[in-house]
C-alpha cells in the first residue's frame, strides 16, 4: 500500500497598493498576497497549515511578511 502525500502552496494576489516602499523609499505600486501551505494526501489538499501574507514592491522587487491585520487593512485598488 502507497500513500503520497506532501505540502502544497498556494499563491493569492489579493490587490495592489500605492504606497512608499520600506527598502528603496520609492512611492511605488506594492502587491498584496497571501500563501497558504496545505498538507495534501493523493494530491488532494486537506489540512491548512500556514498562512502568510507578503507585500512586494514593483519598483525594487523587494518582498516583506506583513501581518494579518495589516494585509486586511490596507486599502486594495
């Protein structure tokens, strides 16, 4: 008897910012996206056992966890 199983992640853009960027000071467009890690049996994913949300900057590139809160209070356009 075979079980496969593993963890798959899920990228989501939520939305996109205008905002001043952390790393370069740049008022520039930041992307908003949530990746969730899930456990998956015989590919089929089941159990969520990560949620991250992430802010990158279009004009540097760089990228940076937010948190929950802050994800959720940024005002997506």
């Amino acid at each position: 008897m075979f079980f496969i199983f593993g963890l798959r992640t899920k990228v989501v853009r939520s939305g996109v910012v205008t905002e001043v960027c952390r790393n370069c000071g740049n008022q520039a467009a930041q992307v908003i996206s949530r990746r969730v890690t899930k456990f998956s049996l015989f590919f089929i994913p089941l159990i969520p056992l990560r949620t991250r949300y992430a802010q990158q900057c279009t004009f540097c590139g760089a990228e940076y966890d937010v948190s929950r809160a802050e994800a959720e209070r940024l005002p997506v356009g």
